[in-house]
C-alpha cells in the first residue's frame, strides 16, 4: 500500500511560504506562533456587510452594543432579514445608535440584497475578488476596504492585501522598522512576494502593530 501523503493546512502552508521570502515575516511568525485568522464561514454576505457598516467609525464594543440592539428588534430572527430590516421605521433605527448615514447605507445594503446585486454565498464562490468588489462597492456606504474584509474575514479568500489599511501599513513599517508607512501603490508592489498568501501577510502584519503597542515607547517609533 502507497504511503498516505498528508497535505498541509492552507494556513501552515502561508506561514512557511511568508518565512520563505523574507526572514523578518519568519522571525515574526517565530515570535507569534501558528496562524490563527478566523472566518466567518456560517455568515452570509448581507450580514456581513451590515456588521461592517455598524463597525465603521466606531470602537468594538461601542458597535457591538448599537448592533445587539438592532437585532434584539427582530426577536424572531437570529439576524433580521433585508426585508424585515426595509419594512422598519427609521425611527427605530436611529434608536439603535445608527447615524443617518447609516442608516441610508444599511438600507441600501438590504435593498441590494433583495434585488440580487448582493449574491449569497454559493453566488460568491463563482465570482472573482475583483468582481466582488466591483460588484459591493456600488451600495452606498460600502468602500473597497469593507469588501477587502468580507473577502477575507467572511469568505476566506487566501490572497487580499488591503494596501489602504492603516493598520496593514502600520504592520509593514513596524516590520521592516521603517521612518514612514509605505504608501497603498508601493506597499501593493511589495506585497506581490507574499502572493499567494496575501491574506496571512495582513493578519500577520496586523500581529506586528500588537507586538509594537506591546513593547511601549521602545518601539521604533
């Protein structure tokens, strides 16, 4: 009998590829450990979004709390439907904490929903991280960055490198203990090394910003 070939775990694989191609992204995942991005693989894209929107702007918990009384409206539903969500009086969802700008985005999410622009998941599987996002940027509200995230954090798509994320910059300079942050054009041009891993680079990158704030003020600063 053959011998059985175990092949490794996508993100152990990202982990060895990045130690691969630069000895500071080695050093780093040393000191952090294995990887550890987590997705959202039960949430579906329209859920996604509307956390998202609830999260822009705003600290964690502060979301969190606006977000637990968006759903505590709905108490027949484990996370209200675009529908539900269109039929409610605007009201009640300035009473949830919602600004008005996000409340007109929140709408617009549920309405794109509804008319199919935002796809479920089995859609999403079929289509590109470019067309997702040519596709997701069209809601009002939602930026290139937000998809970024759903790309990785929702569906786990393995090769997104958000280059206008501050905290991905911020990860990069630390990293390579630079004066300044690399500029989104450069970083991209930069980033092209770690591909196809892109993903794991940004949740490591953001590892090195934690390690900083660690450190205190001895980090470079």
């Amino acid at each position: 009998m053959p011998p059985v070939i175990q092949k490794p775990r996508p993100s152990h694989a990202a982990a060895r590829h990045l130690s691969s191609v630069c000895p500071r992204f080695a050093a780093l995942i040393g000191r952090v450990g294995p990887p550890g991005l987590a997705v959202e693989r039960r949430r579906d894209l329209y859920e996604a979004l509307i956390r998202a929107i609830a999260h822009q702007q705003l600290h964690g918990k502060a979301a969190e709390a606006i977000l637990a009384r968006f759903v505590a409206l709905y108490p027949e539903e484990e996370f209200p439907s675009p529908d539900r969500v269109l039929a409610t009086d605007g009201d009640a969802l300035r009473a949830c904490g919602f600004s008005a700008a996000k409340r007109a985005a929140i709408q617009d999410i549920c309405a794109r929903t509804v008319d199919g622009t935002v796809p479920t998941r089995r859609q999403a599987a079929r289509l590109s991280d470019d067309a997702l996002i040519e596709r997701l940027t069209t809601i009002r509200g939602v930026g290139r960055w937000t998809v970024e995230m759903l790309l990785i954090f929702t569906l786990g798509r393995p090769d997104v490198l958000p280059v206008d994320d501050f905290g991905v910059r911020e990860g990069y300079r630390v990293l390579f203990e630079l004066d300044t942050q690399p500029r989104p054009r450069a970083l991209a041009e930069l980033g092209l090394v770690w591909a196809p891993h892109r993903s794991m680079a940004t949740w490591y990158l953001y590892r090195a910003v934690e390690e900083a704030r660690r450190q205190g003020p001895s980090s470079r600063a």
